[in-house]
C-alpha cells in the first residue's frame, strides 16, 4: 500500500471527458458548472484511494446518477467495505473556506476536500473531516489525511438504528422513552382533525361527537351498542381508509393510552440538535392486519413556544438516501406531521432541518 502522504492526483482527459459529459445533461450553467467540479473532485478522491489499495464503486454513487445531479447539489463516492458513502468537496486557489451543502451534512462517512486548478489539470487532496454542520468550513477545520485513513481502515460500529418492533414490546431506546411532559403536550396539540368540522351543541360529549363524525366519513352509522371507546376500537379493526384509521387510534389514544388497540407512541426533544429551538419529533406506529406498519412522523413545539419556526423541514429518507417527502412548517403551523405505509424489515431515516441545524434517526420497521 503506498503511503498517505502523496495527495497531488492528476485529473486525465476521460476525467475531463466524463465531467462535460453530466455537465452537458443540466438544465442551468449554474448547475453545469457544480456537476463539472463534483465529478472531478469525486474521480480525483477515487484516484487517490485506488493507490491506497482501497475500493470505490461509482456506479453506486448518487453523484453518478443523472437524475440526483439534477436534483441536489452532492459529490459522493460509494466505498462498499463500509457500505457508506464520502463526500468530496472542491474549492479553487485561493478560496479561504469550502462550501458544503446542507443536504449532504448526514448519512457520510467523511468529507474530502480537494483543491481544483482552474485548468483542471490535476487536483490537490488539502484534508478531510468527519462530521459537518455548517454550510462554510475554514482550511483551520481540516485534518490530516491519516484521520481519513482512520476511518478507511478501521472497523467502524454501525450507527444505531431505533428498532420499532421493539416499540411494540414497549421495549424502547433510552432517548425515546418520552417524559410526562412530552406525553402531556402530545395529548394536548389539537391534531386530531384538520380542515372545517361540524360546530358541537354544548350539550353533546365532545368525544361521541368526534367519533359519530369518523362514521359520518365512511357513511357508517355508530352500532348503538358500543361506547365510544369500543366504537374507535370497531373502526381501528374494520376501516378500509388508513386515514380514518390513524384518526380512530389517536382519538383512543386520547381516551385510553393504554388500550391495546392504540398506537405505540414516542417521542424525542430535538432541543440539544435544533440550534436551542425546542421542538419534538413524534413517531407513532399502528399495526396493519396484513403485516403493515402505519407509521406518523410529526414535530411540533415545546416548553414555551406555541407554533413552530417558519421553514423547519421534516424530511423522509428511504434506505440509500433518497428523499421520499418533504414538509416545511409556516408561520401559522403549530405541528407539520407526514403518514405513510411500511412492511416490515423497511428502513427509513426522518431528518429534521432548521436553517443551519440538521438532525436525523434511523428506523427500521
């Protein structure tokens, strides 16, 4: 294995070759030019690796598929002994920071940063970090390029992943065993019903009447025999909607945490990750008859805020990191929340992005 020392790599003419060639598939020049300076940087970063006798697979690399050059500004390169991607970032001659973009600030083994000559001709391996979380890192921040042979060579432990199967053996990880003060606020948001309801008669139970309206949306009538509990209960079990089900679940969760039929519940306070900003990320799942998970992702504020800051985004990754959904919360949102399906053995990561701040989890159904 040839020492880490050398970090001056040739960039040849199939380099050059290939980086016009996804330059050209950009709709922008502005987007031409950032895939010409990725795909070098990466190809520059896979030379240099192949003399240390390290293996790369470009071909799993989201920044070799057109569609996500398109779509997201990232440089990665796939190293299948870690099963984990690095990304490599290029500066030019001069510049005093490196530029990284927020939606490659997770799910990275490490940063490369190469410095780029305008000719393209070759290009210089400055140094390497391991973690990111602000959009400009000064030359002050880069490591030596043994800290990258560190991560290379040896054994790295896999990062947790929060195991919601367990959750339904009410076996959960330690940061998502919620207090009563979360418990108290998630049983308090008014989330159950969005959109225009029918006024309640001051004489009516509030609860019948939110049950007899999850009937009205079915076109069912409430079976005269059943209290409120064993109607939600009814509907949990028989609903075809999955809509009209999570509503029949969180309403008896409002009833009756502890029945059976409700949906496991938790949650952790992002406070520490999200810039000092408190807010909660809920996750809740209800079994499927068929072996599916529904599965709710919601944040919403805590302590003394009552609506959540204008631009925070809850965001799904699937299993390679592609991104399924995305919601930005308004100024007048007091929870952003997405539902979807999952079979089991999925794995999904939810990410929670505040202006400069990011956070993300791991789950596997």
């Amino acid at each position: 294995m040839i020492e880490a020392a050398t970090t001056s790599m040739p960039i040849t003419a199939n380099d050059r070759k290939q980086a016009y060639q996804f330059a050209g598939q950009q709709p922008t020049p502005q987007r031409s030019e950032q895939v010409y300076r990725n795909t070098l940087a990466v190809l520059v970063t896979q030379r240099y690796l192949q003399l240390l006798g390290i293996d790369t697979d470009l071909e799993l690399s989201h920044s070799w598929n057109p569609l996500e050059q398109m779509l997201e500004n990232i440089a990665d390169l796939y190293i299948p002994s870690l099963q984990g991607f690095l990304e490599c970032r290029s500066l030019r001659q001069g510049d005093r920071q490196c530029q990284i973009p927020q939606e490659v600030w997770s799910d990275r083994l490490g940063y490369v940063i190469i410095q780029l000559d305008e000719p393209y001709q070759q290009g210089q391996i400055l140094g390497f970090v391991e973690s990111v979380s602000v959009p400009e890192l000064p030359h002050s921040y880069f490591q030596p390029l043994d800290a990258l042979l560190d991560v290379l060579t040896v054994e790295r432990s896999p990062q947790p992943i929060v195991q919601l199967k367990q959750w339904l053996r009410s076996r959960f990880e330690s940061d998502w065993h919620p207090t009563k003060d979360l418990f108290r606020n998630m049983r308090g948001a008014p989330i159950l019903f969005c959109g225009t309801q029918q006024p309640l008669r001051q004489s009516d139970d509030p609860m019948k009447q939110r049950v007899e309206q999850l009937y009205r949306k079915q076109t069912r009538p409430v079976p005269v025999m059943l209290n409120s509990q064993e109607a939600l209960v009814n509907l949990i079990q028989t609903a075809e909607d999955d809509e009209i089900r999570w509503q029949a679940a969180e309403l008896l969760w409002e009833l009756e945490p502890r029945h059976p039929a409700c949906p496991v519940i938790s949650a952790k306070d992002l406070g520490i990750y999200l810039l000092g900003y408190t807010v909660v990320l809920m996750v809740g799942i209800l079994p499927k008859f068929n072996g599916e998970m529904l599965i709710i992702l919601r944040v919403y504020p805590q302590g003394q805020h009552s609506r959540l800051p204008s631009g925070l985004e809850l965001i799904g990754l699937d299993e390679i990191g592609n991104q399924f959904f995305a919601v930005e919360s308004r100024p007048q949102d007091d929870y952003i929340q997405f539902k979807f399906t999952a079979d089991a053995g999925d794995r999904f990561s939810a990410r929670v992005v505040l202006q400069e701040a990011c956070f993300t989890e791991t789950f596997v159904v």
